[in-house]
C-alpha cells in the first residue's frame, strides 16, 4: 500500500512538472506578437486631412449616405448611353496574349474619361469578371477595359507584383490609345490583391488620373491574414489558444513553398498617392483592415500633398456584394455602389477638387474593425514552416518504428520461455510494456484528435459559421486527451526510475535476478521509439496553445 501511494505521488509530481516544461515550450515558440484589438493607439496617426472624420484615430462616417456629388456638376447617370461591347486582343510579351473587353457609351460625344480594372487574388477572366460594374459605368459615359488575368506567371506560390503592374501597363496604355478616350482623363479601378498591383503602377505612373481602391489590403499580405485569420476564428468563436495560434503559423517562413509574396512591401509604394482617390470597404468584409486601411491611405496621400480623397463604407462583403458576408456566385452589388463609382469617376473627370464636394469626404454605414493589423510578425522558437513538419511528423514516424518492431519481436519471440534469465533478456520488464501500449494509445488518440479538430475551425471560418460550443467543447476535450498523455508519460518516466533503482546492487536479490527495462536490440528500438513518439507528441500539442496555464 505504502509503495502504491508512493508511486502514485511520484506520477503526479512528474506530470505537474512535465504540464509546465510543456507550458513553457509553447510560450516559447509562440511569436512576442499578437493581434490585438483595434483602439485608438494603434489604429494609425491622424495626419490632420481636411474633411477628415477621425474619432481617437478611428473612422466615423459623417453621414449614413453613400451618395457623391461635386458642387455645380451634374454628371452623367447610369443607363444614360447604351454600351458597346468589343473584344481586343490585347499581346504582354511574345508568346502571351490575353483577351480584353472594351466596353464604350454609344453615342457619347467628345473624348471620354476610362478606367482600367485590375483583378484581385485568383483567376480572371474579362468576359466573366467586372461585367456589372464596367457595363454600368460605360452606360454612365465612361470608357471601362477588363484584361484577361495573365496566369502562366502567377500561381498560389509565386506572384510578382512588380511584373504584373508591367502587364496592366501595356492594357493601360491600349485604353490610352482609343480615338474616344481622353489619355490625361484614364485611371484604375483595383480590387483586393489587385490594389497592391494598382500602387505600383501609380508609383512608376503618377500622371494616373484617378485611382479607386475596392478592399484595399494596404499593410503586407502576412500581416493582413494575420489580422483577418484571428477575425474569423474570433468570429466563430474558437478558443483564445486557437486564436493565438494564427499568430504561430502565419509568423513563419514560408519560403520552402514560395509564397515570397506575401511579405510584398505594399506601404512602399504609398508615396505617389497624388491623383483623386477612391476607397471602398464593406462593413460586413472581416479579411480587410476597414479602418486602418482608410486611415494609412488618407495619411499617405495627405503627406504627398493631396487630400482628395473619399471613403465609401457600404453594409457588403469584399466585392461589395450583399447577401452574405463570404463570396458566392451571383450575388447583387450593394444597390448604390456602381452609382457612386460613376458620379465620382465623372465629377473628377470634369476636375473636381478636394475642397469641390458637396457630399461628406467619409460616409455610409460606420465601421467596425475589431482587431488591429500587427505592426511586426517576428516568429517564436518554431520560424520556418519545414521545421514544424519535421516536429508534427517525429510523433508518428516514432510510433510507426516501434509499431513495426513490436510486430517484428511478436513473431521472432514467440518461442521458448526456457527460464528466468532468458525471459528477462527476451522481453521489457514489468509493467513496462504495458505502458508502453497506453503511450502508443494516447499518441494515436491526440494526434488524431489534433488533426480532426483543426479542422473544425478551418471549415468554419470558411463558411464563416458561428461553431463556439462545438469547438470550445472540443478543445476541452483535447485538452483533457494532452493531460491523459502527460499522465501516461509520467508514469512510464517514473516505471523507468523504479526499474532503474531496483538494478542497483544494494537493492539486488541474492540470486542477482533484478528486473530490466529492456534487453536487446530489438527491444531496445521499440522502448526508445515508443518513448519518443510519446515525447514528441508532447512537444506537438504544446505548439498547439494545449498546455496553455
């Protein structure tokens, strides 16, 4: 009884010290960041922009209406000319041509301000992608292109920002060079990952004559995924650890996959902001920075002497479509944003200044971002995305040696129990194997309960589901499962120590018959890789926030 107690308390006083080496470890490999919520510290300066509504450094719309309209203009409304519509053919480099939609206002007299579209992140092609929104402007008067997205150079790995703004330049010019359109009257419209490409080209090209920005990024990609990656996990109510984890994985170095892109140095290119600007975001768009973004933006082209600059919020998603906050196909615009987009592009087109509007620089339904865009994302102790592979990899190729070992001895050792001695040298000694076994089980167990909660969230923030009971009860659940495993690894640590004590000499039998952890090679290769794959599936669920005190 005295002994049971014993090792009971020596269980218990190994699993609280291996619960805080564990705890330590991942405090240790997580990043000195995180995303946090957004206040005035750290939404952004206020550059003191004339018409500016900035509350604490955040943004708060000076009216709940969208509409835009410049003092003594009137523009040409939507649906005032029928469109034309012509495919061009349109050549970036020897070997790649890419279709190109030109849509013209029929019966438009006199040389007419054009736009530009640049894609955002995935496929693009002209005739399938910005059909409502270029239609709609050519019928206001404006003559709009949409390029084919040029793809044999871009990839979920390898983007040039740099290279693709070269290609929108050459559609650029094209649409410049149009007997109806004005060249001095031509400039941008850019969604999402295509507004990175559309500051380059502002950059090398400042004589742009206007630039729209629809969910403008801004910061980098890994610092915006990191601020929008902690928004959904927030939003469908995952676990603080979960969320803290977003920091870990999206902090590392991704170049064994590519992916140089996303450290892309967007705020570089924020110095030529000098021509009118038009900002858009959705309220309902959890990915992008609503109000860091407006902020950055209006500071940047304020220092580069220019304050005309308008922001737009509507109740939509990312392409300002209403219905549901993620995309989905065939969704409506929001029922005024082509509208504004017109009467904007026309009454800057006729020479509208800043100081020349009639309507509030920042209006429509107030934002709300809740979480910050980080200003660093320096990673922990784990900093490349091979090492974490290596270490989610150890646990089971460990278990899978000791498996196969296991089943080698089972059918080599089948044989002959000749006596003491030779049972001693032919197998672990007592207890060991046993435990052995609930190691194995408990690695098995977490592992697979790791992987099949991940997930959950993942597949959540997808479809932007609210899951937190689901996902709080299985964290719980795997939190319970990691401290069965560090129990069951403490118990094997404390069998190994009594088997080790009961070897030395003064506590050796007179017939020298002490029991042995392991004897022979065999045996010894499952022990240590069993004992390993233990080990490392500790160290696994501690990089996952598991053992978080």
């Amino acid at each position: 009884m005295k002994s049971a107690v014993k090792r009971i308390s020596s269980i218990a006083a190994v699993s609280v010290v291996l619960l805080v080496l564990c705890a330590l470890l991942g405090a240790a490999m997580t990043p000195n960041w995180q995303v946090s919520p957004l206040t005035g510290d750290n939404a952004g300066n206020n550059a003191g922009n004339s018409g500016n509504s900035l509350a604490n450094n955040r943004v708060t719309v000076a009216a709940p209406d969208t509409a835009i309209a410049a003092r003594g203009q009137r523009t040409n409304q939507e649906g005032t000319y029928q469109v034309k519509e012509t495919t061009l053919r349109i050549r970036l480099a020897p070997s790649v041509t890419v279709d190109a939609v030109l849509r013209e206002p029929v019966g438009a007299t006199g040389k007419r301000p054009g736009c530009l579209f640049i894609h955002g992140a995935g496929t693009g092609k002209a005739h399938t992608v910005y059909g409502d929104i270029a239609s709609a402007m050519a019928s206001a008067g404006i003559v709009t292109l949409v390029p084919d997205k040029r793809m044999d150079n871009y990839s979920t790995f390898q983007r040039d920002y740099t290279a693709m703004a070269r290609d929108y330049v050459t559609s650029l010019n094209v649409l410049k060079s149009r007997s109806n359109v004005d060249a001095s009257r031509v400039g941008l419209y850019a969604e999402s990952e295509g507004t990175w490409i559309a500051s380059v080209m502002t950059h090398d090209h400042p004589d742009l004559a206007f630039m729209i920005l629809t969910s403008p990024p801004v910061v980098p990609g890994r610092r915006q995924m990191a601020m929008a990656a902690s928004n959904y996990m927030t939003y469908i109510g995952a676990p603080e650890p979960m969320v803290r984890n977003v920091a870990k994985f999206i902090s590392m170095d991704f170049s064994m996959l590519g992916l140089r892109y996303a450290d892309f140095p967007a705020e570089r290119y924020l110095d030529a902001l000098t021509m009118p600007l038009l900002v858009n975001y959705g309220t309902e768009d959890l990915s992008m920075p609503i109000e860091q973004g407006a902020t950055m933006l209006r500071e940047h082209a304020h220092q580069a002497g220019n304050d005309n600059v308008t922001v737009r919020y509507y109740p939509a998603n990312h392409q300002m479509r209403v219905g549901a906050r993620t995309s989905q196909p065939g969704l409506p615009l929001d029922e005024s944003y082509t509208h504004d987009l017109e009467n904007w592009v026309n009454a800057v087109a006729a020479g509208a200044s800043a100081d020349d509007w009639s309507t509030p620089m920042i209006a429509g339904t107030q934002p709300h971002q809740r979480l910050a865009v980080p200003k660093t994302t320096t990673p922990g102790l784990i900093r490349s995305l091979p090492v974490l592979l290596i270490l989610l990899a150890l646990a089971p190729l460990c278990l899978l040696v000791g498996a196969l070992g296991s089943l080698v001895l089972a059918l080599t050792h089948r044989r002959r129990r000749r006596g003491a001695q030779d049972d001693r040298h032919g197998s672990f000694g007592a207890g060991i194997a046993g435990l052995l076994v609930a190691n194995a089980i408990t690695v098995v167990a977490s592992m697979a309960g790791l992987l099949a909660y991940l997930a959950r969230p993942v597949s959540a923030a997808l479809a932007l589901r609210n899951d937190a009971s689901a996902l709080s009860a299985g964290w719980m659940a795997l939190r319970a499962l990691a401290l069965l495993s560090i129990v069951a690894f403490a118990w094997l640590l404390v069998r190994f120590a009594e088997n080790r004590l009961a070897r030395e000499p003064e506590h050796l039998p007179a017939q020298n018959s002490a029991p042995v952890v392991a004897a022979g090679f065999g045996h010894c290769l499952v022990l240590g890789s069993l004992t390993f794959s233990a080990m490392f599936s500790l160290v696994s669920l501690a990089f996952w926030g598991l053992f978080t005190l």
